[in-house]
C-alpha cells in the first residue's frame, strides 16, 4: 500500500514524498481525515482489492491497471469506495491527494 504496488506483485507506482492517510479495519489505525485526502484504495494480503485513483497518474493509469492485472478489471474509479472494498476482503484502506 505505501509503495502504490496495486498487483501486490513488487512493482511500486508512487514516488518518495507522497502523503497518505491508511487505516485498518480492526482500529490498530486510525484514518487522520486530511480533507485533502480522498480514498485511493483498499488492500488485502495480495495488493489492491480496488482502486477509486491512482497516486501517481504519471505512472499509471486505471485502464492499464485493469489490463496488468486481471483482479482488478471491473474495480476501478468510481465503484471503488470503502465499503466496496470492504465488501471483496479489504483490510487496510488508504487516501491519498487526487
């Protein structure tokens, strides 16, 4: 989640720097609600579950992330929300500046 490594397979997107507000369904950790934070996404032990925006858009996109990784076709922009997240598994939730 911090590095933006949406396919949970090692490759980050974000760049060092960028701020991000996470929290956990279990309330280990709670969310800072910087209102200049919207929700990104929400994750599970695999990388993404969904994906409302990309952190860094120019390192990628929603569409390409739907084409590199098959999990995520369907889950990205708008229908992505916390409670959709936390509908398919998620665990850990981040937002970030859009």
């Amino acid at each position: 989640m911090v590095r933006a490594d949406y396919g949970g397979e090692g490759e980050g997107t974000t760049r060092n720097g960028m701020s991000i507000d996470f929290h956990d369904s279990y309330g280990i950790q709670k969310p800072d609600n910087d209102e200049e934070h919207v929700f990104e996404a929400g994750w599970d032990a695999d990388g993404a579950v969904c994906v409302h925006h990309v952190r860094v858009k120019e390192n990628v996109t929603l569409a390409q992330l739907e084409q590199r990784y098959p999990r995520l076709k369907g889950r990205t922009g708008a229908i992505c929300t916390e409670e959709f997240a936390r509908a398919h598994g998620a665990t850990l939730f981040n937002k970030s500046r859009q």
